[in-house]
C-alpha cells in the first residue's frame, strides 16, 4: 500500500508535457507561442515542444523563442495543381508515422493545434494514440485542416464568433486569438494613451504578414510618397524578403524618412512608435491591434482561402475600429487619400482606438490553457 501511494505520488509530480502544432505563417506560429508562455507562467516546470514544417518561418522563428522543435513532411491539398496534390497524398502516411514518432517520444498530456496543414497529420496521430487533443482557429472561416479536424478534436476554441458555425456546439467556445505576452505588457503600459494625441509627426506601420505582400507594398510606397499632410512623415514597413530593397529606393527618392526591413521581430518597438497602420488583415495581427488600440486601413490578401481575410476585417470594420479597402478597386491615389483623412484626423484615430480595444479579448491564451489543462494536475 506504502510502495503504491509513493508511486502515485511521484507520477503526480511529473511535469505538464504540452505538445503544439501548426505553422506555416506568423498567423499560425504566433497564438501558439502565446499559448506556451501563458502555460509556462502558470506552471514553469512545464515542458514544451513544437511541431512543424521544415519551412523557415517555423524553424526560425520557434528557435527564436527557445523552444524544442520538431519538424515533420507535410504539404497542403487546397488550391494545389494536380501534381503538388498527388505529392501531398502519397506523402500524407508519412507525415502521420512521423507525428506519431514524436508523440511516443514526447509523452505529451495534451496537443493544441493552431492550424496549418502541418496539424492535420498530428492531431489525428494523437488522437489514435489516445491523447488529449484540441485546436484553435484563429480565422472568420476556418481553414481546410481545422474543418476535418473539429470532428477529431475534444475541444475547439475560436478566436471569432463568425467561425463557431463550422464546428460542433458542444465542444466549441469562444476564447479570441492569444496575443504574445510582451505585447499584452505593451498594452498595458499603454493603458489610458491611445498614441492619438496632437503632435507634430506621424508614424505609420505597413505590415504585409510575415511573407510580405508585394502588390500591399507598391500601393503604400507610392500613396505615401504622394500624401499631403501638415505634419512630418515617419514610415516603418515590413516588407518581406523580395521587396525590401525596392521599397527602400522608393521612400530614398521621395526624402521620407523610414525603417524598412522584411520581418521585424521586436513588434512591440514597432507598435509601441505607430499611430496607425495600412496591413494585410490575418487574424493574429488584428487580434494585436485590438489589444493595443491601434487603428488601421486595411488591405485584405485577395487570394486567402476562402477569403477569409476579408471576412476577418470585417469584424472590426462592423466594431468601428478599421477602415477595411479592397486591393482589386484600389490605387495609390486612393489609397493616399484614405491615409490623409486618417492623419488629418486625430479625434476619428482616437474613436477608432477605443473602438479596437472594446474588441479585444486580452486573456485569449489563459481562457486557451484553461481548456488545455482541464483534467490535468500541475503538482
């Protein structure tokens, strides 16, 4: 009786194994990211481990952060030419022996998928080998992995009421998008200034995702080298690989003094100095705007799965918290105009801030561990 209370004792002892996938796209990689921090905040013994694909958004990224990483072969099925979905069937059994591989491995209590084609094979793995699994969408329509796998998963969390009809009531609740925590202490700090009051410059922040967006690109260097405002100009563009060097010529032709790089990693420096943004509308970066209070125009990716990000847009369009234009009606005249009316107009900035913040849902990655811990014991 001794020897088994011991032995139960020691087994409840053993960390939390938290095992997270998805990738493919900050969108992706980020909320997951969120997620580990919350977990490892609340439970420091914790031991986590990503998996992902042997892309370098994941690899670099995650290795940023200092987490274990794990890379498996998966490609995805929607809107692929006959010959990349043939690849990707015959390499599908693959990518499940594999996630199954590290699964036995790692031992983990629970899986959280954060979407991307990686989590397919992974969260059906676990699922045969009997762990906890659950996912999270972060999008208004929810991509091709998570519509499959809400049949699989034990619980789903999603970040916008538009998606809950895609899956199962019983098992879906509404926790928002995680926001990593630096920019949560961002928000903070923030908190009763908004960035919106009289001053004599300007910041604006162009973020095309983290893959960039070379249409989003030329729109904005040249709006911006055309804008008619009373205050001086400071510019800090994201641009992706392909495009710095060109966006970076633009604005040195035009004297407009700007940071132009193709990824920034420090994003609270860089949302700490805007006062409002032109960006692509992912859910992760709308879910940090909110957070932050941070008004935009958006430019929606016109080629996202099911147009998504639109849709996503649109949420927050309907809050008053965004401008939402769309890229096949939209030139830089337009585009300028639309930036002039912003920058002329502190008092609608400062409404469009509040307006954000009223969207928000800041405790997204607690709510998240909450569904991922229920049943698991942390001592």
């Amino acid at each position: 009786m001794v020897e088994d209370t011991e032995t139960k004792m020691k087994s409840a002892e053993k960390p939390i194994r938290f095992l997270l996938t998805g990738g493919g796209t900050g969108g992706h990689l980020f909320p997951a990211i969120a997620a580990a921090e919350q977990l490892r905040s609340r439970v420091p013994e914790a031991i986590v481990m990503f998996i992902g694909t042997k892309r370098k958004m994941d690899t670099t990224s995650l290795e940023h952060y200092g987490y274990m990483v794990k890379s498996i072969y998966s490609y995805g099925l929607k809107g692929k030419s006959v010959p990349e979905l043939l690849k990707a069937l015959f390499v599908l059994p693959f990518s499940f022996l594999q996630a199954a591989a590290c699964i036995l491995q790692f031992r983990p209590n629970v899986v959280l998928g954060v979407g991307g084609y990686v989590t397919g094979p992974v969260i059906a793995a676990a699922r045969v080998l009997g762990k906890k699994t659950v996912i999270h969408e972060q999008n208004s329509i929810p991509g091709l992995a998570n519509r499959q796998l809400g049949r699989l998963a034990e619980r789903i969390c999603i970040s916008l009421p538009q998606s809950a009809g895609y899956f199962p009531s019983a098992k879906t609740v509404l926790t928002g998008n995680p926001v990593r925590k630096p920019i949560l202490d961002l928000a903070e700090d923030s908190k009763g200034d908004l960035n919106v009051s009289e001053k004599r410059s300007l910041t604006i922040l162009i973020l095309g995702g983290s893959q960039g967006a070379h249409r989003l690109n030329e729109l904005a260097a040249e709006a911006l080298c055309g804008l008619n405002i009373p205050v001086s100009l400071r510019v800090i563009h994201q641009t992706g690989e392909k495009d710095q060097e060109m966006v970076t010529q633009r604005y040195k032709e035009c004297q407009i003094e700007a940071d132009v790089r193709p990824f920034f990693h420090d994003m609270v420096e860089v949302y700490s100095k805007a006062d409002f943004l032109v960006s692509r509308a992912g859910a992760t970066t709308l879910a940090e705007l909110a957070v932050l209070g941070k008004p935009a125009i958006l430019i929606p990716y016109p080629h996202a799965a099911d147009n998504h990000q639109q849709k996503n847009g649109e949420y927050y369009v309907a809050g008053g918290g965004c401008r939402l234009l769309i890229e096949r009606e939209l030139d830089s005249q337009t585009l300028a105009r639309e930036i002039e009316k912003f920058a002329g107009d502190e008092e609608r900035r400062q409404e469009m801030a509040q307006a954000m913040k009223k969207l928000a849902i800041p405790d997204a990655a607690a709510r998240i561990v909450d569904i991922c811990m229920e049943g698991e014991t942390t001592t």
